[in-house]
C-alpha cells in the first residue's frame, strides 16, 4: 500500500467540500480515483467509478442547484490507512427534481453529517463513507 502524505490527507475534505461547490462534473471527478468506492445513506446501494460518481453529482445539482458543504473543525487524519474524517454542515434548497420523480417543495434545509475518506497519494478519494441523518434531510425538503 502506497502511504499518502498527512498533509494531502488533511487538506482533502477542503478539497472535495471545494469541488462540491463547483457544481462542475469534471472539476468533481478530479477528486475521487476513477474507481472509487461511494456509500451515501441516500443511495439504494453503493457505487463504484466515476460514471455512479458523476450521476450522484449531477443528481444532487439538479435537486439542489445551491448545494454547499462548510466544514466543521479540523479534519480527524488517519495516516497510518489513508484516511481522513471530516465534519460538515450541508445546506441548500429543494428546486429541482430530486429525488427523480419526487415534487419539489421548494424547502431550505441545513443538515450536519460527516464522511470518511480514503485518499490516494494523489488526492483522489479511493472510497467515500457519508454519514447523517437521511430522515432530518428529507423532512426538511417534505419527503417524509
């Protein structure tokens, strides 16, 4: 195994909460490994490569064209195993379809969560672990 650098580990959840906020599809791949492995507790099953990652990303845009992620704190490093945690606080608003098929309301939601990330040595999360409350989310946006 190829041991990333702490400080690439440290600076990656800036990185990725950055590309989040592009709302751009290749900008956004630059940070995950072409093989990269997704679990979201809003996914029905986890993904794998950039074609589930660009479709997740695209997804969230359209529901939520003014999706941002502003971290909280200092991210937790693991360099011993590549990986870094990070808190954050996701906000936005539901005008768009998402998820497909769903009314939009319209509804701001603000929601705290975390992801654990398993960063190559060249900055590219090879897996991503999203944690938070999918209940809270989706009666803020009047889902549930």
């Amino acid at each position: 195994m190829t041991t990333t650098p702490a400080d690439v580990l440290a600076a990656y959840p800036a990185r990725y909460c950055a590309a989040w906020g592009q709302h751009d599809v290749a900008t956004a791949l630059e940070v995950v490994a072409p093989d990269v492995h997704w679990v979201d507790p809003l996914l029905p099953e986890p993904f794998t490569g950039h074609e589930g990652a660009a479709g997740f990303f695209q997804g969230a845009w359209q529901g939520f064209p003014d999706l941002a992620f502003e971290l909280v704190g200092e991210p937790l490093v693991d360099a011993a195993n590549n990986r870094v945690t990070a808190e954050w606080v996701m906000t936005g608003t539901h005008t768009g379809e998402f998820p497909p098929g769903a009314p939009v309301s319209g509804n701001a939601f603000r929601v705290a969560g975390s992801d654990t990330w398993e960063v190559d040595a060249e900055g590219r999360a090879l897996s991503v672990h999203a944690y938070y409350d999918t209940l809270t989310l989706l009666k803020a946006i009047g889902l549930a």
